[in-house]
C-alpha cells in the first residue's frame, strides 16, 4: 500500500485475506526527518527521529528531536522488512539511492 493513492481510503488485507483493517488518518501529524538516533532493550526498540538544522558556517550543529517511536522488537522488524521494500521499489522506478558522506 502506499498512503496518497486512491486505494489508501479502502479497508486492507493481510496478505492472508483474514483480517480487515480501516485506517483512520483524521488526527495524523506530518513531520519532516533527516535525523534518526536508535535505542533499545530486550523488551523494545525504540527510534528517535528529528531534523537537523545545521546553518553553514555552525560550528555546533543543532538536533532537534521532535519524536520518539518505541516498538515491539517484532514490529521493529517489520518495520525493517517494509523499509527494504519500498527503498527497493523506489530505486527499481527511480534508480540507485547514493549515500553521501558520513558525518
């Protein structure tokens, strides 16, 4: 599924047809992310996601977290396992995804 398109307003199905499952997007935020920071125990992973607002000439950048997401460490694999999927469809329709530099 991907959110915007037509089908998004539709109830799902997993992939074994059992369950039907509405989205309801009423009260969703929308953040902007460029920062992501992980933690974690046996019991949960936990990702914090922020932006980085760094001004040319900083000499101490500025993180600012704006949000904390904390998961089941199954759901954090799935998380993991739908990422690899659509960074996969997105370079199959786009092209390769080149990373910068670290740091």
């Amino acid at each position: 599924m991907i959110f915007g398109e037509e089908e998004s307003a539709q109830p799902m199905q997993n992939p074994q047809g059992q369950q039907r499952v509405r989205l309801d997007m009423s009260r969703m935020d929308t953040v902007y992310a460029n920062f992501f920071a992980m933690a974690g125990s046996a019991d949960e992973v936990v990702i914090f996601v922020g932006a980085n607002s760094a001004l040319p000439g900083a000499t101490e950048p500025s993180l600012t977290v704006s949000h904390r997401l904390i998961l089941l460490p199954q759901n954090a694999k799935r998380l993991m396992l739908a990422l690899q999927q659509t960074v996969k469809a997105h370079e199959d329709r786009f092209g390769p995804i080149e990373l910068g530099p670290k740091g």
